[in-house]
C-alpha cells in the first residue's frame, strides 16, 4: 500500500469484533517493530506499550464499566455503557504509556531542554499511537482512540503490573471492523499549509 493511501485507510473505527484473521504472534511482531521504528527525542525510546487480548483486554472494559457507574447516571450511563461495551468487544486493546524515569533522567542531563523532553514524550507518544494505528489500518483491522487516562491508570498499574513511573497517554481498542466509520470530513487543506517561494 502506498503510504498516502495507507494514511486514507485510517479511520476511527468502533464497531469492532474479536474476528481477526492474523495471528497473535503476527501482531506481536508487528507492534514490535512499529515501537522500534518509531523515533523519539536524543533517540530517549520513553514510549512504552502493553496489548491486552482475552481475559485481560475483557476485564479492562468491565472495570471501566463499574467506575462510569459511580459518576455516569440514569439513561446516559446506558449510553455510557454501550459504548464501552463496544470497546470490550474488540479483539485487544494496546496501552500507551511513557516511562517517566527515561524523561526525568534526561531532564537532569540536560537541564537547558528541561521543559522540552516533557512536550517530546508527548510527542514521540503521539507518533507511536499514529504509526500503530495506520499500521493496524495496514493489515486490514480497525482501531480507535480512547483517553480514559485519570480513571484507569491507577487500576492498570495496581492489576497489570506497571511500573509506577510509566504514564498513561492513551487506550487503543482494535481488531475486525464490523460496520466501517465513514470519511470525516476534511476542511480546505490550502487553509493548513503555506508554501513560500
Ligand atoms: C490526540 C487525539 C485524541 C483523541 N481522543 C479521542 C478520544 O478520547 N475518543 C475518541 O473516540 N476519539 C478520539 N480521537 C479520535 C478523533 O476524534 C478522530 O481521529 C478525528 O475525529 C478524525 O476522525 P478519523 O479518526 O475517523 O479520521 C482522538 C484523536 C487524536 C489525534
């Protein structure tokens, strides 16, 4: 696939199922070497990722579906969880975090680009995200963006073993898109760009 018509093959995408045709070991592979390509500031490698699949991917949903209960009410909570509940039936959900022992060592080295390695593990956090979402797009499965960050880190970090000092950015369920999410639509991109000549 070329690479602009790879970037067109992104969509958000929520209407998915556990009915992938890749194998496991595939995606594993796959999700390595889209972390090891992805650059990052001074070459720091602070982005971190864990992939639930089965119990675990299932059990992540269940608990946000039980913290929603205590601050979502009455009809919007079933909205609330049909939705999470369209996360839960996804094949796997990958975590994004960034080790914050990488970015605070750095911070220390180099204390004039202080303020910048926190803004690049940001950034370099967002590529990865990018790079695996369109990669994902690649092999034919679907994936969206969640940020249930504040509600759910504490949980992951107790339930799935994370190290304190790896923060989490962003949740991305994916797997067999179901019912395709259309197009969105794209404003004037000459009202985005400016070349001088
Ligand atoms: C930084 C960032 C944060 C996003 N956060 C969410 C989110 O929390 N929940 C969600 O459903 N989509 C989220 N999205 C997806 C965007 O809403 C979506 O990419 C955008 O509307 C364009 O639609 P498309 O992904 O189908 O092209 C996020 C996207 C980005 C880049």
């Amino acid at each position: 696939m070329e690479f602009l018509e790879a970037l067109k093959s992104r969509h958000s995408q929520y209407a998915l199922s556990k009915d992938i045709n890749i194998s496991q070991i595939e995606i594993e592979n796959y999700l390595k070497g889209i972390l090891t390509y992805t650059p990052s500031a001074f070459n720091s490698q602070s982005q971190r990722m864990m992939v639930l699949v089965g119990e675990k991917h299932d059990q992540l949903w269940n608990q946000l579906i039980e913290i929603m209960k205590g601050i979502v009410k009455g009809k919007q909570f079933e909205n609330t969880k049909a939705k999470l509940n369209g996360f839960k039936g996804a094949y796997g959900t990958i975590l994004f975090f960034d080790d914050m022992a990488v970015i605070e060592d750095l911070q220390e080295q180099y204390p004039l680009y202080k303020d910048n390695f926190s803004k690049w593990s940001v950034e370099q956090n967002g590529m990865l995200q990018s790079n695996v979402w369109v990669g994902l797009s690649m092999k034919g499965m679907g994936a969206s963006l969640q940020h249930y960050n504040e509600l759910i880190e504490e949980y992951i970090k107790t339930n799935y073993d994370i190290p304190q000092k790896w923060e989490l950015r962003a949740q991305m369920p994916f797997g067999k898109i179901e019912d395709p999410a259309k197009e969105k639509e794209h404003m004037d991109v000459n009202k985005r760009i400016v070349v001088k000549k």
